[in-house]
C-alpha cells in the first residue's frame, strides 16, 4: 500500500510520466554530451521548459569541460551548452602554433562568448597576444606572436621607473 501511494505522488509531481520523461532527459544529455565531446562550437537548446533547463544545468554544472548558459529573447528561451574544455584545448593549441612559426593564426567565426573564453585563456600566455577583427557572425580571434612577449614589456617597464 505504502509503495503504491509514493507512485501515485510521483506520477501527480511529474505530470503523470515520471520515468519516461526522466529517459527522455538522460537520452537527451548524453546524445548532447557526445556531440560535445569532440567539438568546441556550442550547442543550443530551445522549447525546454524552466524545469528541464534546470535540468540541463544542474547536468553540466558538476564538469568543469562545459559552460551552460540560459539566454532569453521575449516569451522564449535558448540555452547554451559551450564545451569549455575543448575551446580551451584549440586556443593553447592554435596558440603555440603562431609561437612555434612566427605567424598570425586566425580562429574560425566564434559567439562573443567563446571569443570572451579564448581572450581570458591566452591573457596570460606570454610571447602571445589575441585581436577580434571582422564584425557580426564573422567576428573572429586572430592570435599573434610577439616577439619578446609580454614579461620583457614589464621589465623594460620597471627599469623606465627607476
């Protein structure tokens, strides 16, 4: 009897499918984390309601590779997974490549977010510096090696003052 009243309380909670919407949900998570897992362009969520955004989350909130980020735009609302780890990977990445030939490197289009993302990472990498050219959804990271760095500029600084 005891076990029947808690499935009757579970099913009025959850609208009348409990387990169903919970397998929905756990499919849904981990087809997202495996499209994730191997790219550093976000995913976007729409026509999830406030329950199963904080689903989402809460999901993604306990793993430091990812970012969740709920934007609204009038009555609707989109959510964004960004594959932090990832993103991170590709600029270290990309940016011992400009140090290695010298060379400017451009990063493909990204959100203002995932530019916001590379900039703090590379902030403090020395010998690099990162730019944003283009304007609109052509807006990208352009990551240029400097020659003596960021470190030399502090001490040639420091001497100046004394």
């Amino acid at each position: 009897m005891d076990h029947e009243k808690k499935r009757t309380d579970s099913r009025r909670r959850t609208g009348g499918k409990p387990q169903q919407s919970n397998r929905n949900m756990r499919d849904m998570l981990n087809k997202l984390e495996r499209k994730l897992s191997d790219s550093i362009v976000p995913e976007s969520l729409t026509d999830l309601n406030s329950f199963e955004r904080k689903l989402v989350h809460r999901h993604f909130d306990h793993n430091a590779l990812y970012e969740t980020r709920t934007y609204r735009n009038g009555d609707s609302y989109t959510l964004h997974v960004y594959p932090v780890g990832n993103i991170e990977s590709f600029a270290q990445e990309k940016a011992e490549e400009s140090r290695t030939t010298g060379e400017p490197v451009d990063l493909p289009a990204m959100g203002s977010y995932e530019r916001y993302l590379v900039h703090n990472i590379l902030k403090d990498v020395n010998g690099i510096e990162t730019l944003s050219h283009g304007e609109g959804r052509d807006r990208h990271i352009q990551i240029i090696s400097k020659k003596f760095g960021r470190g030399l500029r502090k001490i040639a600084k420091k001497i100046r003052l004394m």
